[in-house]
C-alpha cells in the first residue's frame, strides 16, 4: 500500500508542478487524515509512515515552487497550523502554545512539527492561504483566501483517502462594464 501512496503523492505534485497556480512566497496548506489514507476512520489510526512520505512530497512541491507549507491540526486544536517561524513573522501569524502529538493535533502534524527546521503553531492563517490539498476531508477552505477555486486533478485519492484539491484568485469586481484577464 505505501508504494501507491507514495505513487499517488508523486502524480498529484508533478500534476502541481504542470499548473502555474503556485508562486513563490505563497501559503500552501496542507489538510491530512492518515487514518483515511490507511482506509480507516477520521481520527482512528494515523500513522508516521504515512505522514513521511506526504511530508517528503509536501517538500518536493515546496522546494520546487518556493511556496511556504502549513500543516493542518485535527479539530482537537482547533485546526491550528504547523508552520516555520519565518512563516509566522513573514505573515504575522500569532503563535500558540502546544506541541502536535498522534492524539491531539494528529500525524501529520506531529510529523511536520518533529521535521521541520524551526517549527511553531500558529492558531489560524486568517483565510490567507493561495492553495492546498485536502487529503481525506478535514474540512481547509476556513484557511484559503477569496475566492477559493476548487481544482480537478486526475488523482481522486491518495491511498483510500478521497482529496480536495483548491487555488484561490482575487475577487473579480466592477460589474458588466469591467474588464478582466484571464
């Protein structure tokens, strides 16, 4: 099962990197139920294993498109956001105090807090985030900016998890008499 995981990871960040939705500085968050990659309930058997190998395909897609990662908590924090603190200070995130384990906040969290360079959790983005991926609907659109754009990628699950894939764009304003690009 990893290595279709791990097959599934790689076409949905190639297909990614085929777009041109992702600039560099950008947030991208990601929203993670390992448990339902794994064919499980929400909330019931997550896993490092699996939290690796997103987290390492996550990072393919960050170092490749100079975009900035947040990890989404499970409900139990709130859907807090794991981030680095140059994140934080770049977007004046407001930190909190508390350390992702399995139980509270989730794999996928843990895993990126126990991996990343100088990790902090942060209580909200403030619907500031360009994109991101929903792996087992945990629910990110309270993270993305107006006007979220939902996007339909080949992949349909990673693993049995069903995602969600979303990019957001500015508003388009000014009524029938406006002109826009495309």
């Amino acid at each position: 099962m990893q290595e279709q995981i791990k097959q599934d990871l790689q076409d949905i960040v190639d297909e990614w990197l085929t777009t041109d939705y992702l600039r560099k500085g950008q947030l991208f968050v990601i929203g993670c139920s390992t448990s339902e990659v794994a064919g499980k309930k929400i909330g019931t058997a997550g896993t490092e294993e699996i939290a690796e190998l997103i987290y390492d395909e996550m990072n393919r897609l960050k170092e490749e498109t100079g975009t900035h990662l947040a990890f989404q908590c499970c409900e139990h924090l709130n859907r807090a956001l794991v981030v680095e603190r140059e994140v934080m200070e770049a977007f004046d995130l407001d930190e909190v105090t508390v350390v992702p384990v399995r139980e509270a906040g989730g794999s996928m969290a843990a895993y990126a807090y126990k991996h990343m360079k100088d990790p902090v959790v942060v209580e909200s983005v403030r619907s500031r985030a360009h994109a991101g991926i929903d792996i087992g609907e945990t629910m990110i659109g309270m993270h993305l900016k107006q006007v979220a754009v939902p996007l339909r990628f080949s992949k349909k699950y990673i693993g049995e998890a069903r995602i969600g894939l979303a990019r957001t764009r500015p508003k388009l304003i000014g009524g029938e008499r406006a002109k826009y690009n495309s």
